[in-house]
C-alpha cells in the first residue's frame, strides 16, 4: 500500500485513511503535505513510489523528533487484494 493513489488516468489523492489518525485526520496537515507534493512533483515524471516517499519526507522532516520513518514505511508491506504497495 501507498500513500497516494491515482483516482483517474494522471491524477493522484492522498490515501489519508492509511496514515496515522493524527496525521490523516488533520487538515492542515493534509494540505500542506498535498501542496508539497504538488509543488515538487507537477509537470515532471514520477512514479507512485516517488510520490509515497515524498510523502513520507514531508512527515519525517515536519517531525524529526518522532522517528516515523520505520513506522510509515511499513505500510509498504500492507497488500490490497494479493497485491503490494
């Protein structure tokens, strides 16, 4: 499982529902992170794995005190429907 998703053909959403309540259920935070991602990643080629782990920057990098990264990256290994990521 990812952090993001493609929703239609070139446009990708934040799979909030996955990530920790305090960090999906805050809406600032959800902006921020949404704009980050576009600000770095719109017009250019990137896979859905580069987006994932941009967003797992952006978190790690507004809470570097808090260790999240073995914590969100272990949603990699999350399968939806015999497939991972």
């Amino acid at each position: 499982m990812y952090f993001v998703h493609e929703v239609e053909p070139g446009k990708m959403e934040l799979a909030y529902m996955w990530l920790p309540t305090w960090l999906g259920m805050n809406s600032e935070l959800k902006r921020q992170v949404e704009a980050h991602i576009r600000d770095k990643f719109v017009g250019k080629e990137a896979t859905i794995e580069d987006l994932h782990k941009a967003v797992i920057d952006f978190y790690c990098d507004k809470f570097p005190s808090l260790n999240l990264r073995g914590y969100l990256e272990a949603v990699e290994g999350v399968e939806i429907n015999g497939t991972e990521g």
